[in-house]
C-alpha cells in the first residue's frame, strides 16, 4: 500500500514539474528607439524619460534595459543607431502601451540588451 502511494506521489511530481511549460506569463517585453542618431551623443532620448511617459500612463514597470535592433546600418553620420529602450510590463497593459509607441521586443529577430548607462 505504502508502495503504490509513493508511486503515485512520485509521479504526480514528475508530471507536475513537466507541465511548467504551459504556463502563461503575466508580463511582456515591449521596446522603442530612442531616436539616437550617430556621431551625436546627446541625441535620443533616455531609458528615464521613457520610463516616466509609461508610469503617467499607469503602466506597471517590472524591469528595463537598454539594447540595440540588431540591424546592419551604414557607418554614416545622421543615421539611426538601432538603440532600443526596453521594458518588462504587464501584459494586459500592452494594448496601451502599443498606442503610445511600444512594440513587443519578440518580433525584433536578432536584438541584444545591455545596461543602461
């Protein structure tokens, strides 16, 4: 009897531990370009600015970093750098976030974060 309850017990958690994959995440990553140009260190506009234009729209704010598009540019001054500001949000904010500018970091295909500065 003891047996085949430890049996069952040992598979319940087996299985449990299998069916983590199917949750859902309650959170998104979303990113916008800073609109930095290049050979201009004072342009863009800062991972703060950006963070506080989502906290007046009562977005929650897990976490941000900063990274880059990951497209290939030309090295020519006045151009886009690709420099993302990205954050972590709820995602039933998402829909209010995508109004104001923000797209979902997954359909960037070859992104990369870094620290902000």
């Amino acid at each position: 009897m003891i047996k085949k309850i430890s049996i069952a017990l040992a598979s319940f958690v087996f299985l449990s531990a299998c069916n983590t994959s199917t949750i859902k995440s309650d959170t998104v990553q979303v990113y916008k370009y800073d609109g930095s140009v290049s050979c201009n260190q004072s342009s863009g506009v800062s991972v703060d600015t950006m963070k506080l234009e989502l906290q007046k729209r009562k977005i929650p704010i897990v976490a941000l970093s900063c990274g880059n598009d990951g497209l290939v540019r030309a090295a020519v001054c006045g151009i886009d750098t690709g420099q993302i500001n990205i954050f972590e949000i709820s995602a039933d904010a998402y829909p209010e976030a995508k109004e104001i500018g923000y797209e979902l970091v997954s359909l960037l295909e070859d992104y990369s974060t870094r620290a902000c500065n």
